[in-house]
C-alpha cells in the first residue's frame, strides 16, 4: 500500500504548520517511526516557509523579459505540496510560482571554512591559556563563540539538506520554484503500510 496526496495551500504563514500537521498525521497513521516523521516534518516545514516568503513576488521579472505579461501570473498567491509514502521512502515537493532560485550560494563553503579556521585558532588560544594557567583547567573558555557572518537567508535550506536523504532544488523557467526531498523510512512494528 502507499499513500499520496497533494495540498494547494495560500501563500500564508498559516498554511506552513497545516501542511506539517497533514504529513505527521499522515505518517503517524502509516506507522512511520516518529523521529523520521519529526525530521520530515522540519524539513517540509522550512520548504513551506520559503514558498510563503518568495514563492509569489515576481515584480520587476516581466520588465526583463521572464514573464511578458508584466504581472505576476494569477496563481502567485499559492504553492503546492505534493507528498508520496511508499514502503521505502516519503518523497515530498514543494513547488512554488515566485521568481526561482538564484545560483546556489557560491560562497558558502569559504564562509564554513572562515568558522572552521576561527574555531581551531580559538581552540588553540584555549589551551594556550590552560597551559600558562593550569588553575583554569576544567574552565569554559573565555572567548566568544564565532558567528559566521552570512545572510539569514537560506538557512532553511541548508536544515532541508542536513534533514533528508537526497535534496534537490530547482527552477522551472517561467513558473516558480520546486524542492523537493525524500527520506528512507523506518517503520513501527506493525505499521500499516508494511502490512
């Protein structure tokens, strides 16, 4: 048996937690183990947020040549959430009509590399101290935690690749963007899909 269903949701925060109450109920009922259900559930709920917040706003595209009518197209004001359960693997889409992604955030890994070489030398100034001090041994360090400085934007799309198995995020020229993620399940004893 497998389950499938699909939600046409207004581009309103309200629609962000219905779509996540439909999925665990959904999974909930199939028997999916609750921490993937949980981790699904994140997942689709940061992929709704984004549809909500940049899933219309096509002004400005029309005077470049992207959707030649010079207003939005009518369904702007919705997206669209398609999940499929199987007997091995919940695969979920979140397609929106705003502008699309833009290219994927280049300089991401430099700013990872920034923080990685920021932790070890404030590792190294911990045990410089701990060695010069050795009373402070067993202490917190005494700096202050680096904060990457990067755009608040994309987070949730970095939590949808750290939370499934396989992520992909596209456009679809003209009409939006798409993620869409899946996630081998596990199941509860007696689940009913696996009967």
């Amino acid at each position: 048996m497998s389950i499938w269903w699909s939600l046409h949701l207004r581009r309103e925060a309200a629609s962000v937690p219905l779509a996540r109450r439909f999925l665990l109920g959904t999974m909930e009922t199939a028997g999916v183990d609750p921490d993937i259900s949980f981790d699904l559930s994140v997942a689709l709920s940061e992929a709704c947020a984004n549809a909500v917040e940049h899933g219309g706003d096509r002004s400005g595209l029309a005077e470049h040549g992207d959707c030649g009518t010079g207003r939005p197209p009518a369904d702007s004001g919705q997206y669209r959430v398609t999940a499929y359960l199987d007997g091995e693997k919940c695969r979920i889409e979140v397609a929106d009509s705003g502008p699309g992604f833009p290219a994927r955030r280049a300089l991401r890994p430099a700013a990872h590399t920034e923080h990685a070489e920021h932790i070890e030398r404030a590792q190294q100034s911990e045990h410089v101290e701990k060695t010069q001090h050795p009373e402070s041994v067993g202490a917190q360090p005494t700096f202050a935690p680096y904060i990457p400085c990067v755009a608040e934007s994309g987070r949730g799309l970095d939590l949808i690749e750290q939370l499934a198995d396989h992520v992909h995020f596209g456009n679809r020229p003209g009409r939006g963007a798409v993620v869409s993620f899946d996630k081998v399940l596990k199941w509860r004893e007696g689940a009913l899909l696996m009967v």
